[in-house]
C-alpha cells in the first residue's frame, strides 16, 4: 500500500530545497536593496505586479519566490521573507512571528512609508505575521500561510503628540481606551494606513477586521476630508468586524488575497466542524447525559 503525499505538499517539499540552494551566502530573508527601494518607493514607480516581480527575481537568481500553501487557517508558507525593523517599521514586544510571503512584508513597507511620507517620523508597529515555514501559532487561528499581519494601531498622548505602544490597546468608538488612559486612537494617520493598503499597486488586500466602532469612526474621517468615492467604497466593504472571534478593537488584522502564481493558496478559510457533529461526538460520550455544545473560544485571527 502506497501513501498518498497532498500535492501542496510536494511542492513545498521542492521549493524548501531550492531555497536552501540559494540560500548559500546570502540573507535568508532580508529584502535586497533595489527590492526594499522598490518597496518604499512604489507610488512613484510605474505599476510592478507581483508577476512581474516574480518573474524578475527568477531572472537575477536572488531567492526562489514565496509560497502561500492552503488556508490562512490551516496552511504552510513557503521560502517566506521576514520583516525586519527599520525606521518604518518596528515589531511589538512579545509578538515573535514575522515571516511573511514576499509580496505581504513588501505591502506592509511600501504602506508604513506611505503613512511617513504624510505624517513624517511615523513608524508602524506590527504583530504577528506568521512562523517561518507557516503552520499554527499561539493566540491566532489563522495566519498559518504567510497572508495575515496584525498591525497596532497609531496612536498619540492627550495632547495629539504622536507616540508608540508596547502593546495593544482597546479603543472605544470616540477613540479613547475603553480600559481608561491618556492614549488616542489616531484617526487621520489609522486612517492614512488604511487607504495605503487599499490603494497599493500590487497587492490586493482581502479584508481589514476591526471593530465596528472604530470602522465608522475611520469612514466618517474619510468623509469628512473627501476621500475618492472608490475608495470610501472598498473601504466600506474591506473593513469589517468579524463573527465569532474577538471584535479588533485593539488592532488591525490585514490578510492579502492569493498571491499570482501560488496555486495551492486558498482563500477563504478552512470550515470548522459543524456544531452539530460535535454535540453528536459529546452524546456518543455521555451516553446518558444530556449533549452539551463546547464553548466557542473567541480567539484572535
Ligand atoms: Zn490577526
């Protein structure tokens, strides 16, 4: 009898030892340097597609390309590139995931010096991504394939003075902390990061989750300063609190869609067993108790 090797499987199998190939001498996952100026300099450049990017990697013989596997919520990464702290960017304390596909640590980059260029010395905090061969990892469900972030939200004192969290905090709907404080949420530099992210050039981001509050509260700013029409659309439908998880009134989580050329990315997520199996499992259990429904953990994405 022959076991049977998932396809997806294989082709990760291939690309690992392709990328350790490669990966003779050179920095497993720092950006090079005309990648990270292409990052940083997109809005000026002419539109570069992830194929393209692809494709001109291949050429130069730098790094195999990334590969998002299966589901954000049940899936691998492969060859992933970490993000690494620069004067965009810098990671939050205690969040040690920051392994993404090549065209996700790209966007957030390009979206940190965006918000930069209009707010000068912003520098974005970012959470988890994913592991560095992708899989499962504490406090999430999902960003197991290389598409998820969880980015903190910028903030200011009381005084609208701009400046950095160690860690994520709650917001209510007028931008204040629901646990009390002097910290703000800030609305126009939140909002500058929401609208780089929609309007990259390369990536198409699937959805933001944050919580309904703070969503109305980012579109009424980007009402009142006269966002482009298309953009307050796509903001309406990319933004949204999820069902059945923690309502992300404390951070963003961005996922991307499926990069071009990954073909065992899936998106969506993988469907979680039906209630109603489980209280059958508890009845075969408890022959003569009553079945009992386990309670739903309201973990993060
Ligand atoms: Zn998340």
């Amino acid at each position: 009898m022959s076991a049977k090797i998932p396809a997806w499987c294989t082709a990760a199998v291939l690309w690992l030892m392709s990328a350790s190939a490669f990966a003779q001498g050179l920095p497993e996952a720092a950006p090079s340097g005309d990648r990270a100026q292409a990052s940083q300099g997109a809005a000026a450049a002419p539109r570069r597609t992830a194929r393209n990017e692809r494709s001109s990697s291949r050429r130069r013989g730098r790094r195999p390309p990334s590969l998002s596997v299966g589901f954000a919520n049940g899936g691998a990464l492969a060859n992933g590139v970490a993000l690494r702290e620069d004067h965009l960017v810098r990671h939050l304390p205690g969040r040690p995931h920051h392994h993404g596909t090549e065209e996700l640590v790209a966007l957030i980059r390009r979206a940190a010096s965006a918000v930069a260029r209009d707010f000068a010395g912003s520098r974005l905090t970012v959470g988890d991504l994913s592991d560095h061969d992708g899989g499962p990892i504490g406090h999430h469900a999902s960003h197991q394939s290389g598409r998820d972030v969880d980015l903190a939200f910028y903030v200011t004192d009381a005084r609208s003075r701009p400046m950095h969290v160690n860690d994520y905090i709650s917001f209510n709907g007028q931008g204040r902390p629901i646990a009390g404080g002097n910290v703000r949420f800030d609305v126009a530099r939140n909002w500058s990061l929401v609208s780089a992210l929609l309007d990259d050039p390369a990536v198409r981001v699937e959805h933001i989750f944050v919580s309904t509050p703070l969503r109305a509260l980012l579109l009424e700013h980007a009402r009142a300063i006269h966002a482009r029409p298309m953009l307050l659309v796509r903001a309406q439908l990319v933004l949204h609190q999820p069902v059945r998880a923690l309502p992300h009134s404390n951070h963003f989580h961005v996922r991307i869609a499926c990069p071009d050329g990954d073909a065992q990315c899936v998106e969506g997520v993988r469907p979680r067993p039906r209630p109603r199996s489980r209280a059958r499992v508890a009845s075969a259990r408890q022959p003569r108790g009553r079945a009992t429904a386990a309670p739903r953990s309201r973990r993060g994405h």
